[in-house]
C-alpha cells in the first residue's frame, strides 16, 4: 500500500539523500590575500570592508573573485548565511555573486530570512526550461548530493516555516517507486549504485514523514500517517539491511498521530475526531458513535494512537454509559451493582421487546448493562444445565421430601426411560424457546415497531 495521494505530488525531482559534506577534495589553487582578506571580513559580516574590496578590485578579477572559496568550500555568501546576516546576503546578491546551493545551506541552517531572499532571487534570475541554480552546480565541489532539493531538505529538517513557504510556491514532492518496481529507472539506478538506490528510498520517505510536511500538505493526516507507519512496516520487512531506519521513520509517523489526539480540547471534539469518516456522512453530536478513527488504527496496528489516554477515557466513558459513577464505586459496591442488574435481566429484556425507544428499553441497549444482562442470562442457562445433568430435583426430594414425595420420585425412577422431561429440563426448554422467540422479535418486529414510530412522528 502506498502512502495517500495527498502526498503523492509533494518537489518534482526530490533530494534522496540528506546533505553531506563533499568527499572531493578542495579547489587546487590558493587564495590570494585580497580573497584571504574578503573572505575573512565575510566572516566576521564586515559589509563595509566587503563592499570596499570588491570595489577597489573590480577591474582585477585575477586579485579578487567574488566566487572564491576557503578550504572548507564555503564562499562569502554561505559565511554569510551561516552567521545570519542578512544585510551582507543582500549586498553579495546585488554585486552579482552566484548563488550556486546557497539555498540549501540556508535550508540546512534553517534561516527562513534568507531563503525568502534567495527564492525571490532564483525566480527573477530563473529562466524558463533551465535548470535552477542548486540543479546546475559542480557536484564535485557541493556539499549536498544531486538528489537533494529545497523541499527534501526542508522536511529532513521538519521546519514548518520553511516547508510552507517552498509549498505555497508550488514545490512538489513524488512518491519513491516501491521497493520491487522494475521500470527502467529503478532498475538503471540499481545497477549503477545499488547502494545509492536504496538510499534515495529511505531519504525520500524520511521527507515523506516528516510531521510538519504531513500537517501542510496533507487532506487527511491521520490516514496519512497510518499509510505510512502500514508502508514503513512493510518496507522494514522487505529490506532487512535498513531496517533500523525504517522502523525510526515509522515511529516517527505514529508519534505524530498520537499526538494530535493531545491537542482535543474537549470530549466533544475528541469524538468529532474518532468518527469522522470522509467517505460517509458527517457524524452528529448525539448520534451513535462508529469509532472510524479507531477501527483504522486498529487495521493498522497503530498500538501507540489505541492505547492514548484520551482514547482510552471516551471507551471507558462509552462502556460505562448509563452507570455515571460505577467505576468511583468501592468492589462491593461494583459486585452489588452488577447482581442487581442481573437479576433485572428478564425484566429488561420483556420491556425492550415491548417498548425499546423507552427510558428502560434504552437503558438496556447501554454497552456495560447489555454486557451484564446477556451474562447473566447466559449464566441462567447453564445453571438450568448444570442442575439438569446432575438431577436436582431427585437430590431435593430425597434431602427434604416428605413420604408423598418419596412415593412420586419412587414412580419417576420406575419411567426414567421415555419419561417426560422434568421440571429443570423443562425450564431449559423454556428459556431455549423464549430466547429464539426474542431474538425472532429484534430482527423483525422491532425495526418495524421504530419505523412506524418514526412515520407517526413525522
């Protein structure tokens, strides 16, 4: 099963593998001390003295390029993001400095600022049917892979302010092929690194779970996340060697679910969340509750959303609907409760085939009452079985009977064989009849019975 389809068109030619610092090494030539001294004062966000160099040098190129870089591969642009400042960001993006991945350091530094500088700078530079300028860098002197864009970066990060700006300006995430797809992609990319394959998958669900791109992108969040925690689940299955990674990933969905359960405020809203349905109506307040909610993760082995506290409450609340403050009550008290319920069975049971919309009738379809008057019922009829095996009206007689009595049980033991039943054997048949009478009755005569009620009042 793959995740849902609202996650399906999530930045088209997505990053599958997080960033990493390049195993190629630095550029072979030094630096001069004009760049030594630009690059320093980039550090350390001197603009002025930025600003002075490139002037004083801009009809040099061969003592100063803007585009030079320290040892570690960063230029004044990244130093800059790296220290967050932005006046210096604007001034290198006016004297014309390429921008190269510096997106994706400024994503990886999570500095929103200056990603929304420099998207509003690749658009007005970007032109139509080109690559952009994070596709079209030296890979041999970037730190992130080819597979890595703004939007798998993002997620890895799980920055919310960052994923929404890249989502509203239409960044789009593919769903990865499954594991056993044979197209000629997969099958070109295993071939030429199997190992890189198997990454880009794992990277490219990593984006995919990532809570806060879930929560932005996503119609239905919990059907979402149990796709994908039942997806990771069988992944983790499928390929053994990264197992580990996938079961995180999958904890990580699932955690997420749970944890929009922590923000229903009120009893109310937690139910409007358990019954929601979207392909059936719109559950109402006062309405019998289905749980849809609950019996997906259910489906879905979601042990951790089943087992919240919240969830476990409104099922207790449910249970126990009809008995406010049984579960307060002492064991005594609880034992007390439950015999005088069942003893009530029969009663219960002759007023809900005569009037189930009543109060007592109603009260009867209750869980934990239905519970116990079907136990006990259930209880009666081996009782009667029980008595009925061993003779109970034979061992009455000959403990307590009198000489009347001793002459009938005498007569009874003469035609044991072929005698009719007797009066605990009888009983057994009683209940047998009366129970099919009344199930007989609820699967008919009381849906009819609520219909006519419900055209009369109309």
């Amino acid at each position: 099963m793959n995740p849902s389809e609202s996650q399906q068109n999530l930045l088209a030619g997505e990053g599958r593998a997080p960033s990493v610092h390049s195993l190629q090494p630095p550029q072979d030539y030094s630096l001069g001390p004009v760049e030594k001294h630009f690059l320093l004062s980039a550090e350390r966000g001197d603009c002025a003295t930025v600003k002075r160099l490139l002037e004083e040098n801009k009809d040099h190129p061969e003592l100063l390029n803007i585009n030079c870089v320290d040892p570690l591969n960063r230029s004044a642009l990244i130093a800059a993001i790296e220290n967050e400042n932005i006046e210096l960001i604007k001034l290198l993006l006016e004297l014309g400095i390429q921008v190269k991945d510096a997106l994706l350091h400024a994503i990886k530094e999570e500095y929103v600022e200056a990603v929304e500088i420099l998207l509003e700078w690749e658009e007005r530079i970007h032109t139509a049917g080109q690559p952009y300028s994070w596709e079209a860098v030296d890979r041999s002197s970037s730190n992130f892979t080819p597979d890595i864009t703004p939007l798998v970066l993002a997620a890895h990060k799980n920055n919310y302010e960052i994923l929404k700006i890249l989502l509203d300006r239409g960044a789009t995430l593919p769903t990865p092929h499954d594991a056993r797809c044979g197209c000629d992609e997969c099958v070109t990319s295993s071939e030429q690194d199997s190992l890189r394959h198997s990454q880009a998958r794992i990277n490219a669900y990593r984006a995919l779970t990532s809570p806060s791109l879930i929560a932005l992108s996503s119609r239905d969040p919990l059907l979402t996340a149990f796709e994908l925690s039942w997806e990771l689940r069988r992944l983790s299955k499928m390929e053994q060697e990264f197992r580990f990674e996938y079961n995180e990933m999958r904890e990580q969905t699932q955690t997420f679910a749970t944890s929009l359960l922590d923000h229903a405020r009120t009893s109310l809203e937690l139910e409007i969340m358990l019954n929601y349905n979207p392909i059936g109506d719109n559950w109402e307040p006062g309405e019998r509750q289905t749980l849809e909610r609950l019996k997906l993760a259910i489906k879905y082995k979601q042990k951790q959303f089943v087992a919240h506290p919240n969830v476990q409450q409104l099922l207790a609340a449910i249970w126990y609907d009809g008995l406010p403050g049984f579960r307060r009550k002492s064991m005594i008290g609880q034992f007390i409760e439950i015999g005088k319920l069942g003893a009530m069975f029969p009663v219960y049971s002759s007023i809900y085939m005569l009037s189930p919309t009543s109060p007592m009738g109603l009260f009867m379809k209750k869980p934990f009452v239905k519970f116990i008057c079907h136990s006990s019922s259930y209880a009666f009829f081996l009782m009667l079985l029980g008595m009925a095996s061993q003779r109970i009206e034979y061992l009455v007689i000959e403990l307590f009977g009198n000489a009347w009595m001793h002459e009938i049980l005498a007569g009874w033991k003469r035609r044991e064989r072929g005698c009719i039943p007797g009066f605990v054997e009888s009983g057994v048949i009683i209940y047998v009849i009366s129970k099919q009478i009344l199930i007989t009755v609820f699967s008919s005569i009381v849906p009819l019975y609520v219909n006519l009620s419900i055209v009369s009042q109309a």
